[in-house]
C-alpha cells in the first residue's frame, strides 16, 4: 500500500510517495495527488519516489504512464496552467531510458522523470 505526504513548497507542490509499489495503488495516489494540486491551484509538482518499494517492468510503466496522461488532460481546466509533474526516482525504480516519461509525454502530459533533483527542479522552474 502507498502512502503519500503532500507540503506546499514555493512555486509547487512537494509529494512524498512510500510504500510498497503496484499499478493500483500507484493510479489513486495519483489521482489524490492532481485532486490536491487543482484544489490548491498548483500546476508545478514534485513526486520524490526514492523511499518507494518494489520494481516496475515496461508494461507497469506503460500503464501508468498512460493513465496519468488521461488524468492530467481529463483534469487540465481546473489548473491556471497546463500542469508539470516531475518525477524523482532512484534506481531501480528509476528507468535509466525513461520509459514512463517517454510514454506520458507521447500522450501529451508533460512529464520529468530523473535521478537528480536539481535538473527536476530547474525543469519546473522553481
């Protein structure tokens, strides 16, 4: 089961994300998270992964990463910007080809997946 902290930080939101990871936990969270950030009018958000466990193959990526996008287009009116959502994971959940990055973005969402928080953090602008 996931569990998820979010804090409000200057310019985006910061979401903590631990747990033992699987497709449908990974989906509610998700879906919490963009519920919280419309509410709070937050387009920039920060998912720090890196206390998650569990590894992910190509077709829970591939999942995943389609099911945000749909999200982030189904919810992209209650944000006064098109939402960012940055994804920050070590290995061996982080994909060193950005699979799941590569996937939401081909459907239109912008994502960031990376190992470096700085580049996160430069790419959303804060």
């Amino acid at each position: 089961m996931l569990h998820f902290d979010i804090e409000p930080r200057r310019g985006y939101l910061y979401v903590t994300v631990t747990g033992e990871l699987s497709i449908a936990d990974a989906e509610k969270a998700l879906l919490e998270m963009l519920g919280v950030a419309a509410r709070e009018r937050q387009p920039h958000i920060l998912v720090d992964c890196s206390r998650l466990q569990g590894e992910w193959n190509p077709d829970d990526r591939y999942a995943v990463g389609t099911f945000l996008a749909a999200q982030v287009e189904r919810m992209a009116s209650q944000f006064p910007q098109t939402p960012r959502i940055a994804v920050y994971a070590i290995a061996p959940l982080m994909d060193p080809n950005r699979y799941f990055q590569t996937v939401a973005t081909n459907r239109g969402a912008q994502v960031r997946s990376s190992d470096s928080l700085q580049e996160l953090l430069s790419w959303l602008g804060v």
